[in-house]
C-alpha cells in the first residue's frame, strides 16, 4: 500500500506514525493548533480539522460563560440574545420579567415590583417628565394608522402595581403592566357612554415595553372613544395586542422583535389566542378595512 505520508510535512513516514483526523501524522508533527507543541496522548479537541490540547481548547476556542466566564464544553445554555451560560445557572439566576436574561446577585434589585436586567433597567422609564414625549410621539403612531381620538385630552400616569390594581378593579395580583382610565354612565342598568381620562402604565418599564404598553392601551382608548360596545375579552384584549404588535413590527429591532415573537407564542387565552384570531381576521381583511368597519358599524365581524 505504500508509506503513509504526513498530513503536516507531506513526506513519507517511515517509523510510527499516528492517525487522526482522517489522515497521517509524523508523531513530532502532529502539533496543537493553538500553542505549536505536541500532542502526546489521545485526549485531544478538533476544531475547523485542526488539533488542540483540551486546555488549549477551552482557553483559545470555546465558548465561555457569560456569567461566570467558564469555558462551556459540555452541556449549556443560550438565550435569545445569544448569551451562552453553564446550565447550572439557569435554576440559580432570576430572570428578567422583559427580556428573560439571567441577573447576576449584584444585579439584583430590592424591594422592585419587577424583576430587571441591567440591560432593561437602563432604559426604564421612571419619571412621567420621560413619558410625556415619548406618549407625545405614540398618539401621533396611532393616529398614522386610521385610528383618531377626535382631539381628546388625554392624561398620562406612571403608578405602581397596587395602584394599577385598583384602576383595572383587580383583588389579588396582577400581571397587566398598563391600564384604561374611564368612567361609564348607565342608567336603570343600562350603558349609556363611557368617558376616558388617560392611561396608567407601570412605572419602571424598559422604554420599548412603555412604549408597546402604550399602545395596547391607546386600542382601548380608541374603541370607547368611537363607541364600540364591550365585547368578549378575548376580543378587545386581541385587538389592543395586534396593535401593539404592528408598533413592535415598525419598530425593527432585536427588543421589539423578541416581544413580537412573545406575542406570536402567547399560550394566554385572552391575550394570545385573542391576538391570533384578531390578527387572522386583519390578515383576511386588511387593516384599513377592519378600522374602518368596526368604526362605522360598531360590531365585532
């Protein structure tokens, strides 16, 4: 059959040799891509169809965790974001409530009513001195895409959780990040209008989150402003979140297309199965259309 040749010199080898990698080696040859010195025992790592000593590897080659900076080799984790992290991690860490990274025990806040990276909690909106423009500038979104508020006034609140509770009339813990503020007149048990105030939104959210909390709620504004009766939850809540969801799509971001996906998967029968059935429904239509019927004829179809 002939000398074997090495893959490294490409001469003969006319005394031991080693196999690897699919081809021949001198035994002197055979070298760690990453340091040039022999491997002199089996255990070695390939890479791109080259050798490394193992260490060589983890230090050179392998990815490393993102939290505690050890070389992953075996089994591990990677978020949306592409954030490689050891698996122990993952039961060990909070997550964000927004973005799902894991927060460091240095990270972590005390005493928020949210759970938020460092990443999130940068872009928090904290103040309403910050939300005014960027409200300012949703109303105007809103407005571009058919739907009008006729000059209302609206008014802006950033409030906590129990303070949301009692907006949205909930006893126990909530999970709604925003909320309508309104009032409806009846009269011997009937309906006669519902007046709308402005919007309450958590304070503390990541500035994309504010801003796609606004929005769903800016749908709800809309519906009670051109009189549309309450219907089921599933389809109010489906409309505000399709909203919503265009705002995201517009956006074209890493942050806004996570929260697009969200909305996509979201198993919640109200929120999710309502936002997929809303958004068939729009798909079918158009979204100019459906505004402009559910305007006029103030139905469900």
């Amino acid at each position: 059959m002939g000398q074997p040749i090495c893959k490294a010199c490409g001469q003969p080898i006319a005394g031991r040799f080693l196999t690897a990698l699919d081809a021949t080696w001198h035994p002197e040859h055979f070298l760690c891509a990453a340091c040039k010195r022999p491997i002199t025992d089996a255990r070695f790592t390939p890479h791109q169809g080259r050798p490394y000593h193992q260490d060589c590897y983890a230090r050179e080659i392998a990815q490393h965790c993102v939290y505690c900076g050890k070389p992953l080799l075996g089994m591990y984790r990677m978020d949306y974001w592409g954030n490689a992290f050891c698996q122990e991690h993952e039961n060990a860490y909070p997550a964000c409530d927004f973005c799902g990274r894991l927060i460091l025990p240095q990270d972590q806040e005390r005493g928020a009513e949210v759970v938020r990276c460092r990443v999130c909690r940068a872009s928090a909106i904290e103040t309403v001195e910050e939300a005014r423009p960027l409200f300012k500038q949703l109303i105007q979104w809103v407005g571009a895409q058919g739907l009008r508020y006729h000059q209302l006034p609206l008014s802006l609140e950033l409030c906590t959780k129990a303070k949301l509770r009692h907006y949205l009339h909930e006893n126990g813990p909530t999970h709604s990040l925003g909320a309508t503020m309104s009032v409806s007149y009846t009269q011997e048990g009937q309906a006669l209008r519902s007046e709308v105030s402005g919007v309450a939104v958590l304070q503390g959210l990541p500035a994309l989150v504010f801003e796609s909390v606004v929005v769903h709620e800016l749908g709800h504004v809309w519906l009670v402003v051109q009189g549309v009766p309450r219907a089921e939850a599933w389809r109010e809540e489906g409309f505000c979140e399709v909203l919503s969801y265009r705002y995201l799509r517009s956006r074209d971001t890493a942050e806004s297309r996570f929260r697009a996906e969200n909305m996509e998967r979201n198993p919640d029968p109200i929120y999710g199965e309502g936002f997929r059935r809303i958004q068939a429904l729009i798909e079918r239509k158009g979204f100019a259309r459906f505004i402009e019927e559910l305007e006029h004829s103030k139905r469900w179809q």
